[in-house]
C-alpha cells in the first residue's frame, strides 16, 4: 500500500485519486504506443501501469487505469477488433479490481496471476471477429504480452514499495 494508506479506514481524497488515475492513464497511453510483435496490432504495454496502479494503489485505480490503457491502445491501434474493445475494455478494468484486491488480501504472485489469466481468457471475446482457429493462434501472443506487462508492473511496483 502506498504510504498515505497504511490504514484501511483512512479515506485517499478523490482529487489524489483522479490525479493517480490521470497520471497511469497517460502512461497507458505511452505505453500503447510500445506494441509487441502479435498477429493483432493493439497488444502493447499498454496494462503495465494499470497492472501497477492495481498493485500499488488498489482496486479502484487499477479498475480505471486498465480500463483507459486498453481504450487507448484500441484507439492507436486503429480498433482492429471494431465494437469488441469496449467489452474487452470493461473485462480488463474488471481485472484492474481483481488484481488490486487479490493483491490486498493475498499477495502479488496470485494478484499478477489472476491479472494475467483474466488478460488472456478474454481473447474468447475476440472469437466473433477472428473465428477460432484465429483466436486460438492469437492466445500465446496475447498471454506472453501480458505476462510481460505483469513483470514489469511487479519489478516496479517491488523497487518502490522498499523504498516507501
């Protein structure tokens, strides 16, 4: 937990959390412009912030931060997936909240885990648009990409909560 929520009852002021979610949302947004190679052009480094602002802020950051990376990834991207991002989008800020709960109640292994698998069973979204066989070549991509996201969220979100 960041040094201001040490204790669950003390509220975070909501300007501090707009500003949190503001901040991760524009790293998102850099983020989406780092794409991994994928048969899909909007995989990118897009979910490390939200995979961090989870981590290290809880569930309601990284329920908005995820939520906004994918929208600006599917938005540089050109929306390859057409009306599907917005489903896709609401399913990865879900996986925002599981990531920043697990997280508080369990610890980070499970919390990246979870943000993972959530990640990456939501390619079954994507199933209409590219058929099966489709999809069921784009998965390793999609799950490679948010393992790496996962890590780096993680080895960051490690270096600073040390420090703090």
């Amino acid at each position: 937990m960041a040094a201001d929520e040490k204790s669950p009852s003390k509220k975070v002021p909501r300007t501090l959390r707009v500003v949190r979610i503001a901040v991760f949302a524009a790293l998102s947004v850099v983020g989406s412009f780092i794409h991994l190679p994928s048969p899909v052009p909007s995989v990118a480094f897009d979910s490390a912030p939200g995979f961090f602002a989870a981590l290290y802020f809880g569930p309601v950051e990284g329920f908005f931060v995820f939520g906004f990376g994918h929208m600006a990834t599917a938005i540089v991207s050109g929306f390859p997936l057409g009306i599907l991002h917005l489903p896709i989008a609401v399913g990865l800020a879900a996986a925002g909240a599981v990531v920043g709960a697990v997280n508080r109640r369990w610890n980070l292994i499970p919390a990246v885990a979870a943000g993972i698998a959530i990640n990456t069973g939501l390619v079954v979204l994507a199933i209409p648009m590219l058929g099966l066989a489709a999809t069921l070549s784009f998965t390793p991509f999609l799950f490679i990409a948010a393992t790496v996201n996962g890590v780096v969220a993680s080895a960051a979100y490690l270096t600073l909560r040390r420090r703090l």
